[in-house]
C-alpha cells in the first residue's frame, strides 16, 4: 500500500523577464542622469544671480547696494561642482563604492540647498559691501530685500539630492562605465559588440546631448 506525502512540492518563482528590468535600470539611470545634470546648471546659473540688495548711506545720500549668490555663499556652488563629478563617477565604480558616490550626490545636493536657505535671509554680505562704498566699518544696509533666486538654488540643489536618492536606491542595477549588464547571471562575453548598446551610461550622455528622450523604448 503506498503513501502520498502531504509536504508540499516547492513551486519555482516565475523568472522576472529581462526586458522588464533592463527597462527598470535603464529608465532610473536616466532619470538620475536628468535630475543630476538639471539641477546642477540650474544651481550654478542662479548662484551667480543678484540675491540680495537694499541701499547704503553716502555723503548725505542713499546709493544701491547689491551682492549675487556667489558674494552672499560659495557653498551651493562648490557642492553643485562636487555633485557632478559624483555623478559621472557614480558609473565608475561598483557595489560598495558606488553607494558611497551615491550618497555623496544626496549629500552635496542637500547641502547646497540648506546653503541657499540659509543664504536666503542673510545680510552680512549686504553689510560688507555698505561698507566698502561707504569706508565707514560700521555701515550696514537700508531697506535690505531678498530675491527669489536663493530659492530657485534651493530648488536646483533639491533635483541633485533626488538624483543621489535614485543612485542609492536603484545603482546596484546600472552599468558602470565600459561595461554592460549582467542578465540571467551570465558571464559578459569578451569580445564587444560592434553595436553601441544603448544601455550603457555614455550612450545615454550621447541622446540627452541630442534632444533624445532615453527613457522611450525601441
């Protein structure tokens, strides 16, 4: 008389298809690449804009006073540079080096962005320069006001810190410079491809460059 075993028979998962998560890498990688590179020009043109102004006593009279991003704080500018030499290296490295590029993005975006903030209601710079067209030490600024352009670096520097957060969380799956993805575990074959894989980091430099949008599929 024979038994039937009541343990269940463990069913194989259903493979996820390639197509789908080269899809996935490939559209986070360019969303990164487009967060990265906006924010980074957006930051860097509106640091150099008039952020401040007001007026300065001289000689019995009032004379404009006015300081751009770049008199009032050079933090959103330096971290604007250091993120985009993150997110070009961010392909040049793997797995635990690549996180740590990836969290320098997220970091050097957040930091410009709490710069501009801060940057947004400061008067010193204002007061310095009152200074200098006064030669008085101890001039400071009437009427000070503030432009939105600290606020538009803010924004610029929040697009860089998104790009990080894209790189942490979805790195592991891009490509890194030279290379090609790995499907099914499968060894890279030796010989390259005459064909420029579209999947590969500076291809996709190449269509943003051209008003191509990468993320669209074949």
């Amino acid at each position: 008389m024979g038994y039937v075993s009541a343990v269940p028979v463990p069913q194989p998962r259903a493979a996820r298809p390639v197509g789908a998560a080269s899809s996935g890498a490939r559209r986070s990688l360019a969303a990164a690449l487009l967060l990265g590179a906006l924010g980074a020009t957006v930051v860097l043109l509106s640091a150099g804009q008039i952020w401040a102004e007001g007026t300065a006593a001289v000689g019995g009279g009032a004379v404009p006073v006015q300081a751009d991003g770049g008199t009032v704080t050079g933090v959103p500018t330096a971290l604007a540079i250091v993120g985009l030499a993150a997110l070009v290296a961010v392909f040049a490295v793997r797995r635990t080096g690549r996180t740590l590029v990836a969290a320098l993005l997220a970091l050097s975006g957040a930091g410009a962005a709490l710069a501009a903030v801060l940057g947004a209601s400061d008067s010193a710079a204002l007061n310095a320069e009152a200074a200098r067209i006064s030669g008085n030490t101890a001039a400071v600024v009437d009427g000070l006001s503030h432009t939105v352009w600290p606020y538009v670096t803010a924004a610029g520097a929040v697009l860089i810190l998104a790009a990080g957060l894209f790189a942490l969380r979805y790195g592991k799956a891009w490509p890194a410079m030279g290379g090609r993805y790995e499907r099914s575990g499968a060894p890279r074959a030796a010989r390259r491809s005459a064909t420029a894989d579209p999947d590969r980091p500076e291809e996709l430099w190449k269509a943003l460059d051209r008003g191509e949008d990468p993320t669209r599929g074949d």
